[in-house]
C-alpha cells in the first residue's frame, strides 16, 4: 500500500519519473520496505553524464546511486562517472547486456531482401533523435558518393526527426539511397542482409543495436563514446572514430567499405565476441554470481 501511495504521488507530480531511469525502484523499495529483509541491487544502464543535464535528474542521481547495496551497470564507463562524481557504490560488477537469441540465428526475410540493390547496405538502427545523428549518416552517403564510392543506407526506427531526414536526403539527392523502413520489431531480420553497421551517437550507454549488430555479423564503425570501446576493439570487431569528428567518422566509413578483407575479418570476430559475451546465459551467470556475491556479504554484514 506504501508503495502504490508512492508511486501515485509521483505520477501526479512528475510523471516523467515513472520510467525514467531504471535506479528509480531504488526509490520505491527503499520507501515501501525500511527494514528490507533481503539485500537491494540497481541496474546502471544509462551514463551518469545525462542525468546533469536535467536539474531534477541531477539532484536526485546521487541519492538513487547509493540506495541499493549493490550496483550492476551494463558498462564500466557509466562506474567511472560515478566515481568521477563523488558517488561511492557499496558493491559493484559490470555486466554487459545480453542479446536475444533469435539475433544470432535469423534469416533475412523475402521482403528485406527485395529491397537489396547491387551496392554495399550500411544499416542504422535506433531513435531518429537528434542525439542518435542520423543527418551525420545521411551526408556520408552524399559525400562518399562524390568520392566515386556509392552505398545504400538502411534506418531502422521511428522518431520526431524523420521529416527533416528526409528532406535532408531529398536536398542532397541521395533520397533513393537512403531506406526508411520505420519502427520494426523483426530487426533481426533486417540486419543479415547488410554489410556494415553504423552508430553515429554523441552519447549512449551500451547501445544494444551495436550488440546485435555483432551478434548478426557485422562489422561495425561507431563512435567511442561511452561504453562502446569496451565491446569494439578497433581492427578487430570494426573501427572507431572520435566521437564528435565527423571527417573521422566518414574517414573509419570509407574505410570499412572500401576494404572488403577487414569487413570480413571484422565481422567474423564481432560474431564471436557476441557467441562469447553476450548469449542471455552468459548474462545470466554473471548476474547469478553476483547475487551470491552480495548476498553473501550482506549476512556478514547484519548477521
């Protein structure tokens, strides 16, 4: 009853905050059990960094951060920021997020296919958002192709920039290079029938479209921003550039297309960095241990 006055409350006063971030159970729990009979855990899936640039967010990060008495965090970037922000975690351990089976095994539908041409298929996946960068994708086809070096762009998702994408597209002239296919719930059946994917974000915490990618794979060329460097090893799983250079970005691009040995040397070994870090049974493990791990220390603790 505590907890749904709780969470009514909230609802009526910033609703915004029901879903927000995934430490706001934390709030909850530490409200509705004060005498808890079991240890608490938070999952860390964002980068401390966005929460500063909400006032509210900002203030009530570091309360959330130190509730649970252990932290998981899909990236040991977002551990860093904490520490860099003065935010002492009890316990912690990185887990990196687990991609869904049916990623590692499917089929490129009919459909996809059709839309196949005979040119190399670079294929983005996320939010057309501004953060997500996806005018940056757009102008690397216009500018590569004026380098004699012609690619379909594939944008996988739905989101409050696509009018201005497409007017982008149209006024460079490459409108029929560039694929909208819109919010999908088969991706996994997209992304085997490209050839490179593409992630353009200024800021994320461990994308999961980079995960699945490699689990589908493909090579990948993205920016090192945030927890990415820590599932893409440049020349190995696909090439980084820096994160806000866009003559970077077209440079790793032209260099991942033009290379046909790397893509497939690339994509071999995000394919296997994906069957060994990120099967749902791997993640699982690691959260088993380190359940054990803290429930351990939480009976030393209280007795």
């Amino acid at each position: 009853m505590r907890l749904r006055w709780l969470r009514r409350l909230i609802q009526e006063w910033r609703p915004d905050l029901i879903h927000a971030w995934n430490l706001y159970p934390m709030f909850y729990l530490k409200m509705g059990f004060v005498r808890r009979p079991c240890p608490i855990l938070g999952f860390l899936q964002n980068i401390p960094s966005q929460a500063r640039k909400e006032d509210f967010h900002s203030w009530i990060f570091p309360f959330l951060a130190r509730a649970p008495d252990g932290v998981v965090s899909n990236s040991q970037a977002a551990l860093t920021e904490l520490g860099q922000m003065g935010i002492p975690v009890r316990r912690s351990k990185v887990v990196h997020n687990a991609v869904a089976s049916p990623f590692f095994d499917a089929e490129p539908l009919d459909e996809v296919m059709a839309r196949k041409g005979p040119r190399l298929v670079v294929v983005a996946v996320g939010r057309l958002i501004v953060r997500k960068r996806t005018d940056w994708m757009i102008r690397a086809v216009h500018d590569l192709s004026e380098q004699g070096l012609d690619f379909d762009l594939w944008l996988v998702g739905a989101g409050p920039e696509e009018d201005s994408l497409r007017a982008l597209a149209r006024k460079l002239g490459v409108e029929e290079q560039v694929v909208f296919w819109g919010a999908r719930l088969d991706v996994q059946h997209i992304l085997p029938a490209a050839d490179v994917f593409l992630h353009c974000a200024a800021a994320e915490g461990l994308p999961n479209a980079v995960q699945e990618a490699m689990a589908a794979g493909l090579p990948v060329v993205a920016s090192d921003t945030s927890g990415i460097p820590e599932i893409v090893t440049p020349g190995a799983e696909g090439l980084l550039y820096a994160t806000h250079d866009y003559g970077a970005c077209l440079a790793a691009l032209k260099n991942m297309l033009g290379d046909e040995a790397l893509r497939k040397m690339c994509a071999a070994r995000a394919r296997a960095r994906a069957e060994r870090d990120f099967r749902p049974e791997t993640m699982a493990q690691h959260m088993l241990d380190f359940y054990a791990e803290t429930m351990d220390h939480w009976r030393r603790r209280i007795g």
